[in-house]
C-alpha cells in the first residue's frame, strides 16, 4: 500500500515531496524507518515514478532540499 501508486506512477511519498508537504513527507519516512528493515527503506526512497524520478529529483526541480534535512 506505502508504493501503490497514481497513473503517473507517483505514491504519496513522491507528491508529499514534490508539493512540499514537509509533515507528510516525514511521517511516511518516519513510518518506513520504523517498519521496513534498511534495504526496503532505501528501496522505498529509491523508487521512480513514471517518468524515473525519484523524491530527490522532483524535491529538486522545485529546490525544496529542506524535505530531506535530517532525515539521512
């Protein structure tokens, strides 16, 4: 359910980055860190949406870098 996902391919952790939702953004990481071992949270993070972007490039295409302090 965490990666179901849009017809463009994003899951709700891409659009919480790409529309600078700060507090939904940690707390779906906050939840994977909590509840997937390290090789699915990096899987998690990793994944691209249709067009191969991942959370740090569309949190880049708006220089939003912020989502990501603190949580790496």
């Amino acid at each position: 359910m965490l990666l179901a996902t849009d017809n463009d391919g994003r899951a709700d952790f891409h659009m919480a980055a790409e529309f600078f939702l700060l507090e939904v953004f940690q707390g779906i990481f906050n939840w994977a860190q909590k509840n997937l071992t390290r090789q699915e949270v990096n899987k998690f993070v990793l994944a691209t949406e249709n067009d191969g972007r991942t959370v740090f490039h569309m949190t880049a295409e708006v220089c939003e870098l912020e989502v990501f302090r603190g949580i790496y």
